[in-house]
C-alpha cells in the first residue's frame, strides 16, 4: 500500500501562531492564571496538552477577574474584547491576521452605509467574531439558494470565513453580483485554506482512498472531508490513529492524508505509522522498523560505518575495536536517553515513544549491558583514552537527567543547542579522536580534520532533527536551535556554519598536501549540505524511516568515498 502525505497537512500559519504565543506565555507565567475565550484550536489533543501545562478554557461568562486571557485565531467581538478589559484582565490577542484582515474591511465598510454579506457558517467562532464586527448588521448565509433570497441592495461587500470552500464563495459572489448595483467582492478565504483544499482535491483524484486527520468539531477539517468526497469514493475522517482499528484498508493499493489546520504533526505523524503497518502480515516489519529508527540501531551502525571510514581515510590500521566501541556508545546514550524524555518524545514522536516505553526494561538492561562491555573495551585503552570515553559516556547519560546545582533542578538538555553541541562533540571524540590517538597519531591537522569531519556531519544531522520535531519540542517547551532563532534564521545560520566548517577543513587538508583526505572532506561536506539544504527548506518532515536513513546514512559517505579512493588509487 502506498501513502501520500499532503505537504500542506497540519498547522496553518495562524493556528501555529496562536499556539506558539500561548506556549511562550505558559513558559514565563508558570506561577500566574491563564485562560482561553473558548478551545484555542479545534483538536481535543491539543487542548488537553495546553490544559496540563496550566492553560485552561473558559467562556466570557466564567467569573474571571485576574490574569491573561488569550484570544484564539478565530478572533472575538469588539464588546468581548472591551469587556475583559473593563475586569482588569489582561488580554493577549492571537487573533489571526488574516481573520484581523476581514474585521477591518467589515468595520470600515459598514461606517460609509455598506450591507455587510458574510459567507461562512452559523455558529463557528470566526464568524461569531466576523459579526461582532458588524455590530448586528450582517446577513450571514452558506449557499447560493440563501443569496437568491436576499433583497436587492444598493451597496454591499461579501467577505467569507477564512477557512470556507473556495467553491462555495465563487458561487454565492456570482449570485450576488446579479442583485447588488455596488458590490464589492472580497475574497477573504486564507491562502493556505485555498492551498490546502486543492491539494486535497489533486490528492483525492488518484488515491483509491482518503484519510482526513482532525478534529470532529474542526470546521475546515469536516470541510476537506466533504471536498475529498467529491473526488474519492473513500473517505474518511478521524482525529487520532486509534480510529484506524475500525476501518478496513486492505482493499486499498494508494491512500492518501491530509489535516486540518489545527491538526497537530505528531497526529498525522501517528496516523501514517499506524497506516504503513495496519497489515498483520507487516507486525514483524514494524517490529524491525522500530528496533531500527526507534531504538537506534541503524544510527548505531552509521557510527560503526563513519569510524570505519575514519580509520580507511587517515590510514589507520584496521581494527574491530573501535567501530564496535563507536556501536555501543550510541546505541547505550541512545535508548538511555530516548527511555528517560518523557513527554518530549511523546510530542516529537509518539509512536516512538510508546515503542521504547513498551520494551523500557529489555532496552534497559541492552543498553546497561553495552555500558559494561562498552567500559570492557575501554580498559584496553591507554589511560588518557579511556577518560575520554568514560567523558563521553558522562555526558551523554547526564543529558537529559535533572542534577541539583545551586538548590535548583538543572539539565544540559535544558541549554539551547546543547544537544548539537554535545552530540558533535561526542561523537567526535568516540569516533575520531580515541582511534587516532590510540595508535599514536598526534598530529593536530590530523585531529582537527578527523574531528572536524565527525562533528560537522553530527552537527548537521542532530539540526535537521530538530527541524522534524519542531512542533513536538515547541509543545514540550524545549529550546532548540529553530525554536530558539526561528526555524529561517536557524536554518541560515547552522547553513553558514557548516559551509565555513567544511571551507576550512578542505582547505586545512589540501593546503597540508593531504589530497585523498581533502576529497573526502569535500564530497562528505557537499552531500551533508545538500541534505541539510533539501530538509530544512520543508515545512513538514515525515518520520517514515527515509529521512532517517538518508540524514543518519551522511555517516557512510566518509567510508564510500574512501573506498572508491582505494579502488582507484590502488596500483596494480
């Protein structure tokens, strides 16, 4: 079975607006009361979440007279607004802008003697607000029949709901424009509603079935479903991948998933994982899938791979010792750290998350057993070798657990871009540094440029992660390098960063003579940007084994361009 992923599914602009001004408010005003004017967005999962971290719901009506009201993307009416201003409470407005676009052209058309047409539907917060602002005045319709039977203005606008079927609105306008001498034709639908739904139709044409993942109440999810069904005879929509039990697949060669503008990504994310492996026949393939992206043995074998390219690249003699040392440390600090990451996991990867925590005690002795014949192997080391690994070893397990300085709880996974820092760094020093110095190599350009190479590969991947679980990370208040800059800015700025590392490493290599050594700092750095450059210009990454195998397989680079080296170079 075949899965396509509309590009657009998930947050809209507007709705990851909203949720990013509440969690940033959430973070600093732990101590003080915030609410809601109603369910910020309309997916239950959400909701609760924000409900857990000290955001609740309430309505005009509840006695409030104290703390932070936000205002939801839908927006609010004037009187509404004026109000919880008169109670003293402070107000911070997420209203969409693009749902502030149409109040104002409301406003400033109804003050010069326009009838205000709305098109949107009955009882939905956005026009609730989109009414307010038209103080009463308002003729509020969903079809072309209801325009038929409106009178014959001498002057009117429509505008619609932002979030309404572009269809709907062309339809009513036309009507409208026969009826109305002075008719002014707003079309307030947001872009990427109009995005959405003709990536939905396009979709819907060539899959044998559809699946619409949001929230049952969800307006603009019910209406993807309702335009979907024009196109696809199956269809069906759900808010969580718990639904798919009751529906039967089978009999479908393509399927394709979109999502409604408040559908979060690790929803859809879940949704698709259930899908890929929903077949009894494929319980054995996501059994193996798992072991291998979930529980880190395919990244553990790219550390293999990359010390073993390490050792071929700076002629190094062979030896099992330190790929398998480069093995186990990964996969030990791996799994440690992914059993012990609580909702952080749960938000970025969900079904990661409850495979690992559903085999929590075999990874754990697995991994406490790599520990121990990780130490094993480290005692065949010089002294200095191996407090560099028992280093390593320390700062990975201490990542993300909670040690008091000072009277106060503190992790290094709390530190903005501590975890691409430290990864590279560790990385470096199991991988490159311990092999080098083991067989006595102590040269500096040697170390910087083996060191180099692992760190600007790490560094770049353990970003592009970040960039994947972006909304999770966002949701369990963590502060990584996009959250922390801006996903554009972060991009830019790591993007620089690794063109500047990997400028100076090949020319610290060419420059020294070391041309085989260049080359493969070249090709890697080439190949590790264009990764970097391909994903991070996404808006949505999908957790389906490809971009883990494609970001963790640059490791390989270093030992495939070696050995084409070999194989060219060798004379006969």
């Amino acid at each position: 079975m075949k899965i396509i992923v509309a590009e657009s599914a998930g947050f809209c602009w507007g709705v990851r607006r909203a949720m990013e001004k509440t969690l940033e408010l959430a973070e600093k005003e732990k101590s003080k009361s915030i609410h809601t004017l109603g369910p910020l967005i309309h997916n239950k999962q959400a909701v609760n979440f924000l409900s857990s971290r000290g955001v609740k719901e309430a309505q005009l009506s509840d006695n409030l007279q104290d703390g932070t009201v936000i205002i939801r993307a839908h927006g609010t009416t004037p009187e509404m607004l004026d109000d919880l201003k008169k109670r003293g409470i402070t107000v911070l407005n997420a209203t969409c802008p693009r749902v502030g676009k149409v109040q104002a052209l409301i406003k400033g058309h109804l003050a010069k003697g326009y009838t205000i047409i709305i098109v949107g539907d009955i009882g939905h917060a956005e026009v609730k607000s989109l009414m307010g602002y038209a103080q009463g005045n308002a003729k509020l319709i969903q079809t072309s029949d209801q325009a038929e039977t409106l009178p014959d203005f001498d002057k009117a606008i429509v505008v619609s709901q932002t979030t309404i079927d572009q269809k709907t609105f062309d339809d009513i306008a036309n009507v409208l424009r026969e009826k109305v001498k002075d008719l002014k034709v707003f079309c307030t639908i947001c872009d990427s509603t109009s995005k959405r739904q003709d990536e939905a139709k396009k979709l819907a044409s060539k899959v044998d079935c559809m699946i619409i993942v949001g929230g049952h109440h969800s307006a603009n999810t019910t209406r993807l479903a309702e335009i979907s069904r024009r196109f696809c005879e199956n269809v069906y929509h759900i808010e969580t991948e718990a639904e798919l039990r009751n529906i039967d697949v089978h009999p479908f060669r393509t399927v394709g998933v979109s999502a409604g503008a408040s559908t979060p990504n690790w929803i859809i994310n879940s949704v698709v994982q259930a899908l890929r492996f929903k077949d009894r026949e494929k319980a054995f393939a996501f059994h193996v899938f798992g072991w291998m992206f979930y529980c880190g043995i395919f990244r553990s074998l790219a550390a293999l791979f990359l010390c073993a390219g390490i050792q071929i690249t700076f002629s190094l003699p062979q030896s099992w010792k330190f790929p398998l040392i480069a093995f186990l440390y990964l996969f030990s600090v791996t799994n440690l750290n992914g059993i012990v990451s609580g909702d952080t996991l749960l938000f970025s990867d969900p079904t990661r998350f409850h495979f690992v925590q559903s085999r929590r005690r075999n990874l754990s002795i697995l991994s406490i057993f790599s520990i121990f014949a990780l130490l094993l192997l480290g005692l065949t080391l010089s002294l200095f070798g191996l407090g560099l690994l028992l280093l390593a070893v320390i700062l990975g397990l201490l990542y993300r657990i909670r040690v008091g300085i000072g009277g106060r709880p503190f992790r290094i996974f709390d530190i903005p871009g501590s975890k691409n820092l430290l990864h590279g760094l560790a990385w470096s020093i199991v991988i490159a540094a311990i092999p080098m110095l083991a067989h006595h190599i102590h040269s500096p350009v040697s170390l910087i440029l083996g060191s180099g190479l692992v760190f600007l590969i790490v560094f770049s991947g353990t970003v592009l992660f970040d960039f994947k679980d972006y909304q999770g990370d966002r949701f369990a208040g963590k502060e990584t390098l996009p959250i922390l800059l801006g996903r554009h800015r972060a991009a830019q700025i790591v993007l620089w960063s690794m063109v500047a590392i990997a400028l100076f490493l090949s020319g610290l290599a060419f420059t020294s003579g070391r041309i085989e050594q260049a080359i493969v700092l070249t090709v890697t750095s080439i190949y590790s940007l264009l990764v970097f450059i391909h994903y991070s210009s996404k808006g949505t990454i999908p957790s389906d084994g490809q971009f883990e195998i494609v970001v963790d397989g640059i490791a390989l680079a270093p030992l495939f361009v070696s050995l084409v080296l070999l194989i060219f170079t060798k004379t006969p």
